[in-house]
C-alpha cells in the first residue's frame, strides 16, 4: 500500500465519522473502518455483479438487489448519509454523500459530488 492509498482510507474513514456524529450516529474511528471495510467488500461484489449482467448469461439479479440492499442498509444504520447503488462497472457501484470534519463535501477526482470506498 502506498503512502497515497493509506491516506485515502483515512479520509475516507474521517469523512465517515463526521458524517455519522453529524447525523448523530456516534462511533469509533476503528468501528468506522470496520464497517468502510465492509461497505468495500460489498461494492467489489456489486462491481463483479455488474459485469456478470453485461457478460454472461446466468447473471442473478435477485443476488444484485439483495446486495444493494443490504449495502444501503449498513449505510443508513452506520453513517446516516444519503446513497445510492449503481449498475455501471465502470465506476463506483456504492455512492455515498460525506461530510469531512471541516464541513465541506467529501469528494473524489472523478465525478466531484460523490465518493465511493477507493481502496
């Protein structure tokens, strides 16, 4: 891992945290990387699911919606913030809408309104 790439999960998990005190969804930096962990592990399901629509025929869609599901769940339930799922392998299937400790909007250098979990 790169000195870049820790320092994006750290601000990834630090927007996280605000986002969750400000909705007042109060936790630990470490519960925070637990559940960024896990949100990463959903979106790499959602992206490898993504491909299989486009690709193969024995694509489950039911798996897909259940997958969404649950992801926005541990969203709601953990952060508090806005999301939304996506089906474009191209790009982040998780979206989320942060807040950083400063109160600006947490973005990445792709799109500049949402961010994903980019590790």
């Amino acid at each position: 891992m790169t000195k870049k790439d820790f320092e994006s999960k750290q601000r990834i998990v630090s927007a996280m945290c605000a986002t969750a005190d400000k909705n007042g969804i109060h936790s630990t930096w470490y519960e925070m990387e637990a559940v960024a962990k896990r949100l990463h592990r959903l979106e790499a399901t959602l992206s490898r699911l993504a491909e299989e629509e486009s690709c193969e025929p024995s694509y489950d869609e039911a798996k897909q919606e259940r997958i969404e599901k649950l992801a926005e769940k541990v969203i709601r339930d953990n952060i508090g913030c806005r999301c939304y799922t996506q089906r474009d392998p191209r790009g982040y299937c998780i979206r989320m809408y942060l807040v950083d400790e400063n109160g600006n909007v947490f973005t990445n250098i792709w799109d500049g309104e949402t961010t994903g979990l980019a590790w």
